[in-house]
C-alpha cells in the first residue's frame, strides 16, 4: 500500500465524527469487549444509554465510566438499587422491559446487541427499527426470527454488522467479490473442550468440564452451546439469515487453533478467509469502527509460533447438536425458534444438574418432534409469533425433561 493511501485513511478516522453507541447487555461478556475499546478511543465515542438484566451496580459502573445517558435495567426490583449507584450523576436509571426497549429506541448511530437468549428480541428489533447500524451478536435474533429481523432490517435500510466472530469473518471476506460469484461459505468451530473425546466419555462430562473452552472466554450459555456444537448449529441458522445463502452451500469445518474464523470460495476456486487472534474484541473492534478500523488491544498472532492449521469435519454422530441444528434450518418455517428454546431449557438444567450433557440434544430432538407433532412449525409472521412458539416450545421441553433427564441415567 502507498503511503498516500495510508495517510488517507489514517485522516479519515481522524475526522470522522463523534458516534453515538448504545449497548445492549453491557455488563455481559460482549458488553465488556465493546466497553474495554470504547474506552481506549473515548474521543471517537459518546454513549447514548447501556442496559442490564439484575445487575445493578455492575450497569451503574458501566454507566459511570462511560458518561451514558441512561442506564436501564430489566429487573423492576433492581431499580431503588441501579438508582442510588447512580446517585449524584446525571445518568438516567430507568427499569423494566419497556425501558429495555425505551432505551434502544433513544437515537444512536450504532447499537451492540449484545442481550443474552431470546429476551434481546424486542429491545433488539426497537433499535434495528431506527436504521441505525446494528453489531448483532444476540444469535437469537436471527435464529427465532430471521425472515422477520432482515425483512425490517431492508426496510428500514439499517446497516447489520455480525459480530460472531465467524460471521465477521465472513462479511469481511465477502468484500473481495460479487456476491453472486460466491460459491459457498465455511464457518469454523474449535471442537470445544470434548473434541477428541470419545462418546462415552462426552455422555459423563460435568459442568466444570463442559465450561473449560480451550481457546475463547465466553458467557456460560455460548459456551456450553460450544461444548455440544449446538453453537455452530445457531451460526448456521445465522449465516442462512445474514447472507442469503441456502444450507447446502454453507459448510463447517472443525479448526481446533481458532485462528481461521471462516472462509469464502468464490467460484474462480479462490478461497478468501479472515484470520485473527481467539479474542472477541477483534470482531467488536471492526463492527464498531465500520468502515474504519480500530487500534484493538487484543494480541497479536505470531505467524512464524502458528506452526499448523488443521481442519476435519465435525462428527454429527458424537455431536448431534449441530445434525439438529441443520435439518430445523432444512425444515424451515418455526423449527429453527423451537430448537432454540429447547436447546436453552436444556442447557439451563444442564447448569443447573438436572440433565446430562448428552441428554442436551436429546432434550432438544424430543421438543422438536413434538412441536412438529402439535402443529406449531409454521413461519412467524412478526416477533410476536416467534415469542409464542418460543414460549410453547420453553413448555413442551420443560415438560419432557424429567423423562428425557431419567432415560439418560
Ligand atoms: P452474557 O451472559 O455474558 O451477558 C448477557 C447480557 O445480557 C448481560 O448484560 C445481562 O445482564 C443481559 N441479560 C441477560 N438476560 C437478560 C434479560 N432477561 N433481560 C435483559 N437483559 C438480560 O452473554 P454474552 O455477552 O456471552 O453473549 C451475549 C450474546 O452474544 C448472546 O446471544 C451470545 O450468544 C452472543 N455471542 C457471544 C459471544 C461471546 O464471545 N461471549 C460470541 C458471539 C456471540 P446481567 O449482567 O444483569 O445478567
């Protein structure tokens, strides 16, 4: 690259203006990333609102070091709390669902959507209404709702940056052709913590085992959802939503160095891929600078210590998830929300040792077939409906627990 072309864009992030963010469940693990490079370039930031579900002075801390506007929490209960933290600021603390959603709706340039499961629906929906850009890393979004969230995100011609690290691999991969010459695209999955382990050994895993990832630092439910390649089965729904692109041409291949976080072949046979350190605030990095970039303080690869990288594909058979995962996105229509509510009861109960791990895809296979066996597999119309299914599907897995959870002993 010349140098005149480096100057160049060196000023264009001097100049460009102040942008205004709002985040989105800022006290969780993406908050934290996007807070943490916010704050490295506070001149290029002005924080508009960042909300939280009960935890009260975490949200008034990031709302503190930040200088929001306003701070809301989910939780009614943890309002008198949220409000003395803030005591002698002029922070706005507002609580409940609709400030959720008040607070999404206050006018940003950029929005992280960063509230874990399918709550982060509505307050979610509200900002992508506005048009702002939108860095979605709430999976649910697209995984419950999908046709609704793009269809709104075209009319409203909003601007959807994913924030998953494979699909920001991706959208930045994609920038090296026409769409129309992509052939297919790879998402990468490290395996998790089971890997190389054999099926028996998976059925028996604890908790302590399944949360131990070897190479990312995530909240609890994103990482067991690593655990049973549950997640890469959500990011297959995604990627379907994100890009247009139906299932067949888009594969996963298992990395274990998490270093090639996805690929795009074009149809000249050439392959272009992203490749990055096992950080969060690489992705979050170039979602909130887009389309400049940001000094990042993640680490640096070291080409000369990435010895090799290896690629397999995955084993569906010790980890059914993501066969699950792929057939709900091939069936279409409501399955996708069920596999997702299933998927986060039995999770919950895995957390909570009341299932085993490998009772989590059984758990989720059983609320599939019997949605489908009820009828309620048709397409939601708006996220109202999405919000119906996942609540029926929410029953029907908490109701066949117990039994699914005995035949696994
Ligand atoms: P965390 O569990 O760490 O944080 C979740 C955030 O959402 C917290 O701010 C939490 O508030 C808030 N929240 C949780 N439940 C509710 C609720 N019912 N109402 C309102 N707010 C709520 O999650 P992560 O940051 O790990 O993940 C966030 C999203 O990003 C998920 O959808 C995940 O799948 C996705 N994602 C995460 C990645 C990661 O590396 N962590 C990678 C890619 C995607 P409180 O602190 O009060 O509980």
């Amino acid at each position: 690259m010349t140098r005149s072309v480096l100057q160049e864009r060196a000023g264009r992030a001097d100049l460009a203006p102040v942008r205004s963010v709002t985040i989105l469940g800022a006290t969780g693990s993406i908050g934290t990333s996007t807070i943490d490079l916010i704050r490295r370039e506070p001149h290029r930031y002005r924080v508009e609102a960042v909300t939280a579900n009960s935890n009260a002075q975490a949200l008034a801390q990031c709302a503190r070091l930040l200088g929001a506007r306003m701070a809301a929490i989910a939780d009614p209960a943890a309002y008198g709390e949220l409000k003395s933290a803030l005591a002698g600021t002029s922070i706005e603390a507002t609580a409940g669902p609709d400030a959720l959603v008040e607070a999404a709706e206050r006018p940003a340039d950029w929005v992280m959507a960063a509230i874990s499961g399918a709550t982060g629906l509505k307050p979610t929906l509200a900002a992508l209404r506005r048009g702002p850009m939108l860095a979605l890393a709430n999976k649910e979004c697209l995984v419950c709702a999908g046709a609704v969230f793009m269809r709104e995100a075209a009319v409203r011609d909003a601007t959807l940056l994913p924030v998953d690290s494979e699909h920001n691999a991706i959208f930045q991969a994609l920038g090296a052709g026409h769409r129309d010459d992509v052939a297919r695209i790879v998402l990468t999955a490290s395996g998790g913590p089971f890997r190389t382990w054999p099926v028996e050994a998976i059925r028996a895993a604890t908790k302590e085992q399944a949360l131990r990832h070897p190479n990312w630092s995530m909240g609890a439910k994103v990482t067991i959802d690593s655990a049973t390649l549950m997640n890469k089965g959500l990011e297959l729904i995604e990627a379907h939503h994100l890009f247009g692109m139906p299932s067949e041409r888009i594969d996963v291949l298992v990395h274990p160095q998490s270093i090639v976080h996805g690929l795009v072949e074009f149809s000249d046979g050439s392959t272009v891929a992203q490749l990055g350190p096992p950080d969060m605030r690489v992705p979050i990095a170039h979602c909130l600078a887009w389309p400049d970039r940001l000094a990042s303080s993640a680490a640096r690869l070291d080409w000369t210590k990435v010895a090799r990288l290896d690629f397999e594909q995955p084993d569906t058979r010790r980890f059914p998830a993501l066969a699950l995962a792929r057939s709900a996105l091939e069936t279409g229509g409501a399955a996708p929300t069920v596999l997702n509510a299933a998927n986060e009861i039995a999770v919950r109960a895995f957390l909570d040792a009341r299932l085993g791990f490998a009772a989590i895809a059984a758990l989720v296979e059983r609320t599939l077939d019997a949605a489908a066996r009820d009828g309620v597999l048709g397409e939601p119309a708006t996220i109202d409906e999405a919000l119906v299914v996942d609540q029926t599907a929410r029953s029907l897995a908490t109701a066949l627990l117990p039994e699914v959870a005995a035949k696994d002993r």
